[in-house]
C-alpha cells in the first residue's frame, strides 16, 4: 500500500490549503481520496458529487492547476511522492472548501432558446440527414460540469462582462438549436447580441478541458459565429431587409 500527499482547499475565500497524507488502495480515483479525508481526517469538509461515473459533472474541481472530473482523474496517473493539490472551480464564488456558487450557469440557461419544432400536417413524415443527427447528439453529450466556463477567460478574467456573455457551454446548447434542421426560432434570434457571442477569441480552452470531448470551439462557436456574419453583416441581405423594408412602408 503507498501514500499520498494532498493539498485542499479548505474554508472561503480567505481559507488556505491544508495537507494530508492518505494510504492508498489499487484502482483509487481523487473523488475517492477527498471522501477518505472526509472519514477518517476532515469530517467537515465540503464536496460536491454524484454519480461517480463522469456523467453528472458535479465533482469538478482544480487538480494540479487543470479543470478536472475528481471522479475521473484516477491516482496512478500521479508521480510517486508527487503533491496532489485539490482546489474549486477559480470562475465561481466559493461557497466553502471545493464547493462552488455555480447559480450564474442556471441563470443563463434560461436565456437560451428551445426548440420550436413545427407541428406537421397529418401523414406528413420528418427526415433528418445523418450528419445532422450527429451534430445534434454531439452537443447533447454535455454533462454540465461548468469546466469550459471555469476556464473561459471572458467569465474568469473579465466579470464586468458576464451580464451580457452566455459562455461556451451555452453556445453549445445555442448551438444546438440553431444548427437543428427542424427548427422554427428566427435565426435573428440564435445569433444575436444578447448572448456575447462577440467577446469570445476562439482561443480553444474551453475545448481543451470538456471531458466529453465535444468540439466547443470548431462546431459550435465558429459555425454560430459565421452565422451571425452572414444574417447581420452580409451585404446582400442588407440590401434585401432594405428592400423589404421599403416595400411595408408603401
């Protein structure tokens, strides 16, 4: 049996990293340590989790620095002797320990469009392209563990912006309606400024640390931006809602 050495965040915002030093067993995974802290040496300390299984997202965290699942982050890809250090997502306020305030996440959910799938006349069927199907179950395979926003600059760096910024997360779930072939939504209304979508730099971070590996950058947020440039920027159809435009006032 070895050992390891952990670093945990412990309190608020003006709590410190604490140590500790735990036996190890065969097959042990991070989220498997914290709760062997909480039995046997820090009864108090706080940590979100679920499922166990890298599917429900709520053990995010901080290890060594990266956005990681603590239950899937498993303690043999660690060094021998190598320190462990175990902090909360740096984005969100800090409730206490390694449990964060990720309210900001469900607020902004609620901005975001359904859906809106016309009823079809009777006897009429609906038909999807495969590629299509692919696209959308793509996006669909988000666990909500708040990882790309933790790591999104705009959101971490910059919260004057936050009122007017979605995130990554939620262009993929923007994404995912503006991109479904079924879908009713005005398009003016999947690409517009209410979502932020200008203030993201594409720098691919957000990509980087999604578990799932859903290709938030090259499939969502670029094909969303490109569809912003066409529906309020491209010429001709500037033309076109002139034209338009025209036509009800007379």
């Amino acid at each position: 049996m070895t050992t390891a050495n952990f670093s945990v965040w412990r309190g608020d915002d003006d709590g410190q990293y604490e140590k500790y030093e735990v036996s190890l067993e065969d097959g042990m995974v991070v989220l498997d340590v914290i709760h062997k802290i909480q039995a046997e040496q820090a009864g108090d300390l706080a940590v979100r989790w679920n499922c166990k299984a890298g599917k429900c997202g709520s053990c995010s965290a901080e290890i060594n620095g990266h956005p990681r699942l603590q239950c899937m982050t498993r303690m043999d890809e660690f060094e021998d002797g190598e320190e462990v250090i175990v902090a909360p997502l740096k984005a969100f306020p800090l409730i206490k320990d390694l449990v964060t305030d990720v309210k900001y996440n469900y607020d902004k959910a609620k901005t975001i469009p359904f859906v809106d799938l016309e009823e079809p006349a009777e006897g009429d069927v609906r038909r999807m392209a495969q590629i299509d199907i692919e696209r959308v179950q793509e996006f669909h395979k988000c666990i909500e563990c708040y990882m790309c926003q933790d790591v999104c600059h705009v959101i971490r760096d910059h919260p004057e912006n936050q009122d007017a910024f979605a995130g990554p997360k939620f262009f993929v779930q923007l994404a995912s309606v503006a991109m479904h072939p079924l879908d009713q939504n005005p398009k003016s209304d999947t690409v517009s400024h209410g979502f932020g979508l200008e203030y993201c730099n594409i720098t691919k971070c957000c990509t980087e640390v999604c578990p799932e590996g859903i290709k938030i950058t090259d499939n969502a947020i670029i094909p969303l931006k490109e569809r912003r440039a066409d529906e309020l920027y491209d010429p001709l159809r500037m033309i076109g809602r002139l034209i338009s435009r025209g036509k009800d006032k007379s």
